[in-house]
C-alpha cells in the first residue's frame, strides 16, 4: 500500500510558475511509475505527465510539453512537477499517482494507476 500526499499548489497569476511535490510512504517507492494528472470543475480527470521508474522516461500530454517538467527523487521517496507558463484554463485539482503499468507505453492512462493522493488545488488568475 502506497500514501501519496502532495503539496505545492495555490493561486498564481497567469504566465507564473508552482512546483508541486509528491510525497510517498509505505510501499516500495522505486518500483512504481509515477504520474500526474489534474481534474478541472466539470470536465474529466486527464493525464499530465509520467515517469518512469528510474526516471530515465518521461511523458507528457502536448498541451504542457516545452512548460512542464516531471522529475523523481527515489532516495527521498518523492516526485516533483515544475510548472511554467501557466494559463488560466490550467485551473484544476492536480493528482499525485502511482502505478505499475506492464510498459511505459501505458503510463498515460489512468486505470493502470492504484494509489492517487488527495489533490491539492492550482488555481491560475487572469
């Protein structure tokens, strides 16, 4: 059983920038693919980013590519989503999740994830 908890999140205005942190107990932190995802009011849970277990591969859906950056830290059981450029429609409920998904190739969706954390709120003025 993995615990997820992330942090990070807040109100930034428009073109700003928020690093979320993703914090892991329990559970063998290194075996898991790691993504993000975010759900705004009304819409549907999507996919942001995934990593790898090693963190050598990276995905990321095209609407962040080029602005956000996933990354890991296995020793300190955590993971980490950089920010930039950030727009109003970016406004949602971010997801810390793990999984173990047979290829990276599936690391883009969200049934092959079993532990998610609460969410913590990003909220983007215009």
């Amino acid at each position: 059983q993995v615990h997820l908890v992330e942090s990070g999140g807040g109100l930034v205005q428009a073109g700003g920038s928020l690093r979320l942190s993703c914090a892991a107990s329990g559970g063998t932190f290194s075996t898991y693919i790691m993504g993000w995802f975010r759900q705004a009011p009304g819409k549907e849970r999507e996919v942001i980013a995934a990593i790898s277990r090693a963190g050598i591969n990276r995905s990321y859906v095209d609407s962040v590519k080029g602005r956000f950056t996933i990354s890991r830290d296995n020793a300190k059981k955590s993971k980490y989503l950089q920010m930039n450029s950030l727009k109003p429609e970016e406004t949602a409920v971010y997801y810390c999740a793990a999984g173990a998904p047979r290829s990276f190739s599936d690391s883009m969706a969200a049934s092959e994830y079993d532990y998610w954390g609460q969410g913590t709120q990003v909220t983007v003025s215009s």
